[in-house]
C-alpha cells in the first residue's frame, strides 16, 4: 500500500515539473518572438515570476542553438 501511494505522489509529481517545464518554454518562445519584432514588453517580463531564470535558460539555449532560434 504504501509504495502504491509512494508512486502515485511520484507520477502525481513528474506531470507537475513536466507542466513547469512546458509552461517555461512557452514563455521563452512568447519572449523570442518578442524579441525578433524588435518589441520588447518589459511589463509582461516583470509580472512572470521566472523572469530571470528564464533569461538564463534563454542565454544556455542560444549558446546550444547555432542559428539562435529555438523551435
């Protein structure tokens, strides 16, 4: 009984990071696009809560991607 709850919590978890995870990237193609237009929403920027972190997952990904884009 008890690892049954053990890995109902751990899928219950791993969907919640996996949420996290999707939610960010959104954000950095929201931000992306922002950027390329050359139009830059420093409002919506400051009202997200992972705005930094988000910056800084930005910046590893341009350093990954040759041409700067992410898909």
């Amino acid at each position: 009984m008890y690892i049954f709850l053990f890995s109902l919590s751990y899928s219950f978890h791993k969907k919640s990071i996996q949420k996290k995870i999707y939610i960010q990237i959104n954000f950095i193609k929201h931000y992306y696009n922002i950027k390329k237009n050359k139009y830059f929403s420093s409002r919506y920027l400051s009202q997200n809560k992972n705005y930094l972190s988000t910056i800084n997952i930005i910046k590893i990904l341009k350093h990954i991607s040759k041409d700067n884009t992410i898909i």
